[in-house]
C-alpha cells in the first residue's frame, strides 16, 4: 500500500531560506510521530512532505491513500490538496488541529477525518481503509492510553533543511483557558506520558539538543519536577515551552535549569494587567515581568517572548508600550500575534455573537492578518501597528542592544533574530491577494 502524509503551509511559511542553507526551525512531530503508527503487519510504501522545507511536485504524487494535516491558517491549501487528490480518484484523510475544530467543513474535502490525537485512530483506520472499509468519522477516544507509544520515525526528515529533527513531546493539552488559544479545545484534559516513556525517547535521541514541543509542560508541577529530575543525567540541552509561573517556583526553575533548559517560548501575551485578567491569564503578573527574565537570563535561559496585539482592552499605545518593554526587558527573541478567534473556540463564538468577525477566509486565520473588528482602534491600525512593531523590535539597533544580554544560544539567537527582522519585514507584503494565490497549488 502506498501512503503519502502531507504537511501544507502557507505561502509566508514556504518562503527560500535566504542566505541561509538551512531554515531556522525544528521539524513539527506530527508527520515523524504518523509513520510510528503505520501498522506493522501491512506492507506500507510510505512518503511524507513538509511544505515548510520542500516544494510537493503533485502531478508526480502516486498514492492509494493521502494523508494531509493542517492549522487554520493552511486549511484552504490542503483543501485544494484534497480536492486535487480526490479528483485523481485517490482517498485521502484529514487530520491536525483544524480537522479537529471543524471536522463537518473537512469532511466535505475528504474522505475520512480524523480528530484529536491520532495515536489509536491512524493505524485503525489504515486497518479498515485496506479491508475496503474506512469510516468517514475516527475520533480520539477519552480514555485513549498515553503510555507506550513507539518513537517518532525522525529519520524521514533526515536531510531535509531543518536546523533540528529532534522534537519530543511529553504532555498535551493544558490546565488553562487562555481566551484566544486553541490548545484546550484541540486537547480537552491535560495528559502526560510516563517520564520512563520520555526518558527511553530522549535516550534514542541521537545527539544532544532537543525541542520539546509541548503547549504547555510545566502545569502539572510535580510532573515536571520529576521529569527535569529524571533528565538530569542525559545531559542533554533543550528549549520548549513555559507559563511564567517557572520564574516563581524556584525548585521547579532549578530542576529545569539543571535538566539542560538552554531556551524558552514564554506567552507574556500583554503588559497589562487588566488584558490579562481579561484573556484568563491572570496568572500572568505583568508587574513581576522584568523580574522573571532577569531570573531567566540569570540561570543562562534564553526567552522567546510571546505577544498579542488587538486584546479588548488594547488601546494604540499598545504597540509603543510593548516594543518599550521588550528592549527594556532585552527578551531575545520577540514575537507578536494579532487576536485571532480560531473556528470553534470560545472567543470565536463571542466574535460572532458581537458582530466582530471581518473574514472567514482561513487562510487569513494565521495570527499575523487581523480578522475582527478590535475594539479600541480600526482594524487597519491594529495591523500597521503590528508590522510597526515587528519592524522597530527587529531594527538592527534594538537586536544587538537585546542580544548584549543573551547568556546562551547567542550563535542561533542572532541568526534567528535575522530570521524574524526578515520575517517580520515580509508581513505587509503578504496580503489577501497573496494569500488568494496561495490556493493554487
Ligand atoms: S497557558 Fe498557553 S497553552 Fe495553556 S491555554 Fe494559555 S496560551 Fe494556551
């Protein structure tokens, strides 16, 4: 049987490397962790595409069955996959975060979806789909068991241009209920492997950097805690993912900074207060921020600091207040997102009960293009200032003030920073027009 997996991207996302050889980004676990689950006792002829790295020369693809899982953001080009695909009379499935948040509008492209983790459900369906027997509907079940699971296949993203292949992930979902975050409506509960399941992966690992991709690692303390106990002697170095409450657990903080953390991706998500509260982040404390990046950078943590433009309560000085902080603060590597109500969430529903929703045009959907009316300015200031915000945090000027202060990774954190300065410097020209031509594939 000849399966083909594909991970669609949009256009900003299928940009040339520059002057670099490579792109400055890890693989995505999901293509890796898919052929883990092919089932043994089928004779399977497998090939995966990531959009991100590679170009898919599709009149070439032969498959019996196509695999594609996307974001929002993609899921208008993996649609036009999809309607490719079937048009040559081949099956195909759709999985990933945005089958799951809308699996009735994917199932109009497909032939199956799946939802929700994959783990039981993929290699099932490979099963029915060779008895001539595939349902249209598989959803994770509750129960489903996070123990045991085979390691991710990391060798088929061997040799492509990814700066790491090394990608871990030990729990998902989260405790919280950040309003403009998908994570707790792709993942219901908060789950965790086995820390000797994470150990004997993280063993296999062939060299000594990994990512963990995890949303959100560290919520379940004790978990965490014993994890970065049971990490310390592989000496391993890692980034990943963090809530700001590590800067205000000190055995947590010590025990991650022992286990080899070198980098992580922290959602400040606002300096107010009051948004804060307002997102359900509360537990974010804007007045403690300087303290818990100096804490960071103390225990030689680089910081990718997350912010959200567009919150309810943002007034036009967000933008200056924000790049203010974010120099001040020397965080080594900015990032800003514009308030995005992905289908099926919360803050989804009250968008559209509040008449806010400008396009439900997917693709737009990708954090960066502005698709609701904000409430304290147009929505055409609240994108230029959030290309003016890119632009100023990435001036040269800036990026060498902050990485003065990076106590690690400085090598990867200019080249990353350069990577951002162009990335950030591309946005306005990726408009809907743009964005309209991404669909033909
Ligand atoms: S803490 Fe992070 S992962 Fe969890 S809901 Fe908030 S933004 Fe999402």
């Amino acid at each position: 049987m000849k399966i083909v997996l594909i991970l669609p991207r949009g256009g900003i996302y299928r940009r040339k490397t520059g002057a670099f050889p490579i792109f400055i980004r890890y693989s995505p676990l999901t293509l890796p962790s898919l052929v883990s689950l092919l089932p043994k006792e089928i004779d399977i002829d497998i090939k995966t595409y990531d959009e991100g790295v590679e170009d898919i020369d599709k009149e070439k693809i032969e498959a019996d069955l196509i695999g594609i899982t996307c974001v929002t953001g993609a899921a208008p080009r993996a649609y036009a996959y999809a309607d490719y695909f079937r048009s040559r009379g081949i099956k195909v499935v759709m999985g990933g975060v945005h089958a799951t948040l809308l699996p009735d509008e994917a199932a109009k492209h497909v032939d199956a979806v799946i939802t929700g983790l994959a783990n039981e459900t993929w290699p099932q369906l490979i099963r029915d789909f060779k008895a001539g027997q595939m349902k249209k509907l598989y959803a994770a079940s509750d129960d489903l068991s996070y123990a045991g699971w085979p390691d991710p296949v990391r060798s088929i993203n061997k040799g492509k241009k990814f700066i790491s292949i090394n990608s871990i992930q030990a729990t998902y979902g989260c405790t919280n209920r950040c309003e403009f975050c998908v994570t707790p409506y792709t993942c219901k509960d908060y789950k965790h492997r086995p820390i000797e399941d994470v150990i004997r992966e993280l063993k296999n690992i062939r060299g000594k950097y990994v990512e963990f991709v995890d949303p959100s690692p560290i919520e379940d303390v004790e978990y965490a805690k014993k994890l970065f106990r049971a990490m310390i002697p592989l000496k391993k170095k890692w980034v990943g993912c963090a809530t700001t409450r590590i800067g205000f657990d000190d055995e947590l903080l010590d025990l991650a900074t022992k286990s080899g953390c070198k980098g992580l991706l922290i959602g400040f998500e606002s300096v107010t207060q009051n948004n804060l509260n307002r997102i359900s982040k509360g537990f974010n404390k804007a007045d403690k921020y300087y303290e818990l990046v100096d804490k960071l950078h103390k225990k030689h943590i680089a910081i990718m600091g997350c912010f959200v433009f567009g919150l309810d309560t943002d007034q036009k000085d967000v933008f200056k207040n924000t790049v203010d902080f974010v120099n001040k603060a020397n965080i080594d590597l900015p990032r800003y997102t514009v308030n995005t109500p992905f289908p099926s969430t919360g803050l989804f529903a009250r968008m559209k009960k509040e008449n806010r929703l400008l396009t439900k045009f997917w693709a737009m959907y990708d954090a960066q293009h502005v698709v609701i009316k904000p409430k304290n300015m147009t929505a055409e200031e609240l994108q230029k200032g959030h290309h003016w915000a890119w632009k100023k945090t990435y001036n040269w000027k800036f990026i060498i003030k902050r990485l003065a202060h990076a106590r690690s990774f400085t090598g990867v954190l200019l080249l990353a920073n350069y990577a951002y300065r162009h990335y950030g410097r591309s946005l306005p020209r990726y408009d809907r027009k743009e964005m309209e031509k991404d669909l033909k594939i």
